[in-house]
C-alpha cells in the first residue's frame, strides 16, 4: 500500500502504483511525462499543452473549473490530480463521491514543490527521478539563498486586464518573483489575486514591469492601456518585459529553470541605468 499525505492535508493511499492518470493540473501534466510515467496518464484538460505533440492525442476532460466528471468517471482512473486553486471544490467532492482517487496539490512557495514532486512520485512509481528533479531545485534556491543579495527591483506583474489584476504575497508567483529578486507592489494587497487600479501602481513607482502570456495573453497592443504608468521608472527607462507565464505559475520541473531565468532578468534590469 502507498500512502502520502496531500496538500490538503489528506492521506492518499493506493494499493499499487497509479497506472491510470487523470491529470486536471497543466503543469503537472507536464511534470508526470518529465518523471517517466507519462505512458500511464489517460486524461488531460484543455489547458494542458504540454508535451507539445503528445497531449493532444489524449482524452480531453474539459477545462481546470468545468471539467467532464462524468468522462472521468468512465476513464476509471485510480488517481486524478488536482490543484486546490485551479479545480473547484465541488468536482472534487464529486470525483471523491464516484469512488476516484484524488490528489489536491497546493504549493504556496517554490520550496513546496521539491517535497510534492517526491509524493508524486511515490504515487506513480517514479521516486529516482522525482527525487532528481526536487534535488535540482534545491540545489538552485540553495545557490539564489548563497548568491550576494542585490537592491530588490520593484516590480508590477499584472495577470489580468478589464479589471486588472495582480497577486499578493501569499501566491507562488509572488515568491517566484521574490526569490528572482523581485519586490512585489502588489504584495501587501488583501486578496491573493487582487484588482488594482493603474494609478495606484503608479504610486507606488515600479522600477520593471513584467507582462506574462497566461492567464491573460499580454502583447505589445496593451502598452497604450498602460499609459498611466509613464511616470514610474519602469516606463522611463523602458523596463517592460514580456515574459512566459508559465515561469510564475507552472510549478514543477519548470520552478528551477523559471528562478533562475527571472533572476537573470531582474539582476540585469537592477543593473540598468
């Protein structure tokens, strides 16, 4: 018997390594392929790209917040991952009703994610390489923790647009971007993912302004939407960088490789005059 304990909290125990997935997480879709167990998932949602070229031959089950219960339910999968933030309450306590096995995944910070990606591969039989894979993310936030701190460049990363919307510091992308060397000036709002006003942001004088591609695909035709920041200092020295979302949110293989590219960015914009 196989028994970890979830992000929620719950012991989840299976009675052999799980040899049929459901995944309703896009990043830890890509994250079972990277572990070696890929050949075992049997269900992705329509949010999940990643393999290129293989997920699309997969069974689709929806998206994260209405996925197909009912096909799932047919799939009779012996696991179904989840995230806490991205799947609904409701699926969850239907998929648990219908008998399935769920893991709820709910990493608050970069570190969670060494010690979920060893739980997960306890459960898919994978433990040498999700061992790996943790171990190389905790040799990359040992070497950001060693490394000489610099002067945190204030940063204004929207997620969203009509309203905007940012994230506050108790979200992984917020210390995705602490880690990175990043201050976030959305950090003290209230809710994790907040509406913000332009000039609000303003105010508060943000030295890079760091525009991702998900949730919200940002491109250059949103600068003029921008204009009420051409005071800060990130507008006058032109410190406007489009970025992949997935390095602020898709946690998993990704998180060492993301810390490490966004801390090259903003040491260089730190650095700019």
């Amino acid at each position: 018997m196989i028994r970890v304990e979830d992000d929620a909290g719950r012991e989840v125990g299976l009675a052999h390594v799980a040899q049929r997935i459901v995944s309703l997480v896009p990043s830890l879709t890509e994250a079972l392929y990277v572990l070696g167990c890929g050949e075992s998932v049997i269900g992705v949602t329509r949010y999940c790209t990643e393999p290129t070229g293989i997920v699309e031959r997969l069974d689709q089950v929806g998206g994260t917040k209405n996925p197909d219960v009912a096909r799932i339910r047919e799939l009779q999968p012996d696991l179904v991952l989840l995230n806490a933030e991205e799947n609904r309450r409701e699926d969850f306590e239907t998929l648990e009703q219908a008998g399935l096995t769920a893991f709820v995944t709910f990493p608050h910070r970069a570190r969670d994610v060494g010690g979920l990606l060893r739980r997960i591969g306890r459960l898919t039989g994978t433990d040498p390489r999700a061992a790996q894979v943790a171990s190389e993310l905790d040799c990359t936030l040992d070497e950001l923790a060693r490394a000489e701190p610099a002067p945190p460049i204030r940063v204004f990363c929207p997620i969203w647009k009509n309203p905007w919307m940012s994230f506050n510091r108790e979200t992984y992308a917020h210390d995705m971007l602490a880690l990175a060397g990043g201050s976030n000036v959305c950090a003290g709002r209230a809710e994790r993912y907040c509406t913000v006003v332009l000039s609000d942001i303003a105010a508060a004088q943000p030295e890079a302004i760091l525009l991702p591609d998900e949730p919200y695909v940002f491109t250059p035709k949103v600068l003029p939407d921008l204009e009420p920041l051409r005071d800060t200092p990130a507008w006058r020295a032109n410190r406007i960088h489009f970025i992949d979302g997935k390095e602020l949110s898709w946690y998993g293989p990704r998180t060492a490789p993301a810390l490490r590219h966004l801390r090259t960015l903003l040491t260089r914009l730190g650095l700019e005059p």
